[in-house]
C-alpha cells in the first residue's frame, strides 16, 4: 500500500504565496508521474499541474506563470509552489502519483487534500 501525505495548505492574503509538499510512502518500486488537482466549492476536480519522472512539468492555463511545481526522487516528494495567490485559487488540492510497486505494475494514488483558502 501506498499513502500520500500533503502539507503546507493554509490562509494567505491574495498576492501571497504558499508552497504545499506531498510526500510519499509505502511499497514503492518506482513512481512515475505526480501532480497536483484542486477542488473548490459545488465544482469539479480539475488539474492544476503534473511532472514526469524527469522533471518536466504541465501547467493549467490558469496558473502558469504563478505556480512552479517541483520534485525529489530520491524523498518521493513533490511541491507546489504557489505565487500571486488570487481569491479564485481557493480549493481543496490533492496531490497525486502514479506508483510502480513491482517493474509491471502502476496504479494511480491520491493523498487526502490540504485547503488553500486566499482572501481578498
């Protein structure tokens, strides 16, 4: 089993930044990618950003520029940093990851949310 832990959520002032950190443990053999969605209030999930193994990241229109995510391999851990914080940002993330835990089989994993909540 495999869990995802995130930290670093928290209430910022519009214009701020928050950096949120999720790491993972458990029967690892290898994780693949990893990335971050949000949810906020009466709406869907939706993707904010994923990076592959390699480092090479995917960003939603709506935070490039602003958001930079980032990872250690060697800690199975992956950051958002989030900057220029705007009211809209306001959600629930979820970090996830696809986790190889033999050389033939991955399965997608999701942590338990951290709340950003940016006030105007």
């Amino acid at each position: 089993q495999v869990q995802l832990v995130e930290s670093g959520g928290g209430l910022v002032q519009a214009g701020g930044s928050l950096r949120l950190s999720c790491a993972a443990s458990g029967v690892i053999f290898s994780i693949h990618a990893m990335g971050w969605y949000r949810q906020a209030p009466g709406k869907q999930r939706e993707f904010v950003v994923g990076i592959t193994r390699g480092g090479t990241p995917k960003y939603a229109d709506s935070v490039k520029g602003r958001f930079t995510i980032s990872r250690e391999n060697a800690k199975n851990i992956v950051y958002l940093q989030m900057a220029s914080l705007k009211p809209e940002d306001t959600a629930v993330y979820f970090c996830n990851a696809d986790v190889g835990s033999s050389a033939s089989y991955t399965q997608r994993y999701w942590g338990q949310g951290t709340q950003v909540t940016v006030s105007s």
